[in-house]
C-alpha cells in the first residue's frame, strides 16, 4: 500500500511539475521580451538570451546569459575567474543599474494590479550617461501614469529636478520631501525646494 501510495505521489509530483514547467516556459517568455524591449529604449547595447529555468536543490530558479556584440556572456557567480567574460567583469556599473531597472519595469509591466501600487525607486540610476538617465525620467512618469502613486528616493538633487521639471504639467499631483536630521536622533519629513537646492 506504501508502494502504491509513493506511485501515486510521485506520478502527481511529475505532473505537477510539468504544469509548473509550462507556465514558467510562458513567463519567462515574456519577461524576457519585456527586458530586451525596455533595453533597446535604453540603447543599452546589449540584451539577455538563453532565458532558463531549472530546481537546483529541489528550488525552483531561473537563470540567462547577456548578449554583448553577438557573444554570449554567462552570469558566472563569485567562484568565475576574473579572466573569464562574466557578468561581474563585463558589464559597467551603469549596465549593471540599466539591467536592474529593465528587470524591474518588466515585473511591473506585467502586474496586473498595477494601477493600485504604489512603486518606490530607490536611486533608479547609478553611472548612467544623459541619455539613459533622461530614459529613467521617461519611464519613471510613465509609472506614475500607470499607477498609484510613485516615490523616489534620491542622493542626486539634479536627477530630482529632472524629475520635477518633467512634471511640470502635472504640478497638483507632485510633492517634494526631504528626510532632515533634527539633533542627534530625530528626523523629520519636511518640504524641500527643489529650485533652491540646485540653483547653479
């Protein structure tokens, strides 16, 4: 009866991976259409191929190579030599910020409950050229227009007014905040002027 039992688990095991393989096959379909889309907009010279997935230890995970030039490049992991091509040693920061943030967007684009989010950037950039970090404005009001409300928290005052600037024709529905040390152990949310802080 054991025997017969352990059959039956394992023929429901199978197929229920199956079924986990063939939506995974889906998904990751077309997230990985979704990055290399939000790549092109970004001009990033380079997109993810060879989309997978796999259970290593029984979990269920995916993994991919970056395309640079034709050549595919593996992820690689800690243990990659350094003369090894890898995405550690080939891709720059301003790449490595660019995949994140298409990683990111593609998720987003595909949550159907999206317009009742609210979505909060964190640094949305990080070594990006003018042309990627005006991209990152674009996209980051084109979630505001999508869903409910968007946060970004920034170092970077310029990047902010960027912001602001593109928002120009939405005036009522922006809102500009500093996190301002009060003492030694208090902070408070207070308005920030974001024309002062970057007057030349």
């Amino acid at each position: 009866a054991a025997v017969a039992a352990k059959a039956g688990i394992e023929q429901q095991k199978n197929s229920t991976r199956d079924k986990l393989d063939e939506y995974t096959r889906l998904v990751i379909g077309k997230y990985e259409q979704s990055i290399n889309r939000l790549l092109g907009d970004f001009h990033a010279g380079f997109n993810i191929t060879k989309t997978e997935h796999g259970y290593p230890g029984g979990v269920a995970s995916s993994s991919y190579q970056i395309l640079i030039n034709g050549t595919p490049v593996d992820l690689g992991d800690d243990k990659t030599p350094l003369d090894k091509p890898s995405f550690r040693n080939t891709l720059s920061a301003g790449d490595k910020s660019t995949l994140a943030l298409a990683f990111f967007l593609a998720q987003l684009e595909q949550d159907p409950d999206r317009a009742s989010k609210i979505v909060i950037f964190d640094d949305p950039f990080n070594s990006q050229d003018n042309f990627r970090k005006d991209h990152t404005v674009r996209k980051v009001r084109d979630c505001g227009e999508s869903c409910a409300q968007v946060i970004i928290l920034s170092h970077d005052p310029y990047f902010l007014k960027r912001i602001w600037e593109r928002l120009q024709d939405r005036a009522a529905d922006r809102k500009s905040l500093e996190l301002r040390r009060l003492g030694l152990l208090n902070t408070a949310i207070l308005e920030w002027d974001v024309e002062a802080a970057t007057q030349g």
